[in-house]
C-alpha cells in the first residue's frame, strides 16, 4: 500500500493545481475546493467507520481523481477521471488489482449512486457530505451558477424543485454519516421547502 501512498503524494499538487488553473471557468462546484472536501470526507467518515489505513489510502487517491474527468468532458466526467487515473499510474507500483479498485470508487460517485461495498458507500457519502452541513446553501448556491453557466439551468424556481427532490430522496449510506449529517439533511430540506414558499 505504500506504493499507493507514495502515487497520491506525488500527484497530489499536481491534480489540485490542474483543477485550480486548468479547468473551465464555468466549473463553479466542481473546482479544487470540492475535490479536497471530498479528500477531506473520505477520511473522516473511514475514521469513524474503522476503516484501515490501507483502505482510507485508496479511498484518498480515488477522491483526488473522482472529478478530474472534467478536464476533459462534462458527461460521463467519472469515466473521463479514470482514463487518466490509468495513464498517469501506468508507471507507478500500484498493482493492477488496487489500480482496478481505485477505479470502481471513482465510476460509482456518478448520480444516482449505487454503492455495493462500505468503501463505495464512504466515497459516495463523502462525494455529498455537504447536503448534511451548515455550508450547503453556500455549496448549492455554486452548484446552481455553474449549471447555469454551463446552460443547463436558468431557472431558480424549477432549481429550488429540483433540491426539494434530491434532498428528500438521499441517504446517507454509512451509518456514521446517517448519525452525524441525518439531521442536518433534514434542516436543509427545510430551507429549502421554505425558499419554496411551502412551509
């Protein structure tokens, strides 16, 4: 797992300033700042769920690689993040077993969500661990205006709709996640319900 480590260590600064400078100015949400929340994330929630060292270390590398996809394209961006998550650890010592992990825990952060194994469940979960806190009406507010941005969403009313849907069918799909953010998931759907006009 060192090998791992020592990859993620290397690539680290060059994948974050990449999406710093690099990436389209539209990508208001999907930016540097997300990838490292999501960094971040991973290793809380594994914490919490007793996850090894060994596992939070892959779990790391797929989350610095989980959006970096949109370098190159919008849609399908988590098998775009792949592709160059193959390429750029062609020379390293990771083995292809481990390489192939770190892939399943990019591809299954794509919407809707279907994790299979506890270390899918803690990417997923990191991947939207903003819908629980008190920073998601600042968070959302940056996902609207890169939609917007991008053409693919002018309208705050059908926007609003849009979140009042998304929150209120999610869950959290770690237990640790479910116990800390559950709460506070709901407090955000009640904002929203409110900005609706419907409570």
């Amino acid at each position: 797992m060192e090998a791992v480590q020592s990859f993620f260590d290397k690539q680290y600064g060059s994948v974050i300033q990449r999406l710093r400078f690099d990436l389209n100015v539209k990508y208001l949400y999907h930016d540097s700042r997300h990838t490292e929340d999501v960094i971040r994330q991973v290793q809380e929630i594994s914490y919490r769920e007793g996850v090894s060292n060994e596992d939070i270390t892959l779990l790391k590398l797929a989350a610095l690689y989980h959006d970096l996809g949109f370098l190159i394209q919008r849609a399908n961006h988590e098998a775009a993040g792949v592709d160059l998550f193959m390429q750029e650890s062609a020379g390293s010592d990771i083995s292809m077993e481990d390489r192939e992990h770190i892939c399943r825990l990019i591809l299954v952060t794509k919407i809707p969500q279907q994790p299979k194994t506890l270390l899918e469940s803690i990417i997923c979960d990191a991947d939207l661990d903003y819908l629980g806190r008190e920073d998601f009406p600042s968070i959302a507010e940056f996902l609207y205006l890169e939609l917007k941005a991008c053409g693919e969403m002018n309208d705050r009313q059908r926007w609003n709709e849009i979140q009042l849907s998304f929150l209120g069918a999610h869950r959290y799909h770690t237990d640790s996640s479910r116990k800390l953010r559950g709460n506070g998931l709901e407090n955000n759907l009640q904002f929203v319900r409110r900005r609706l006009g419907l409570i």
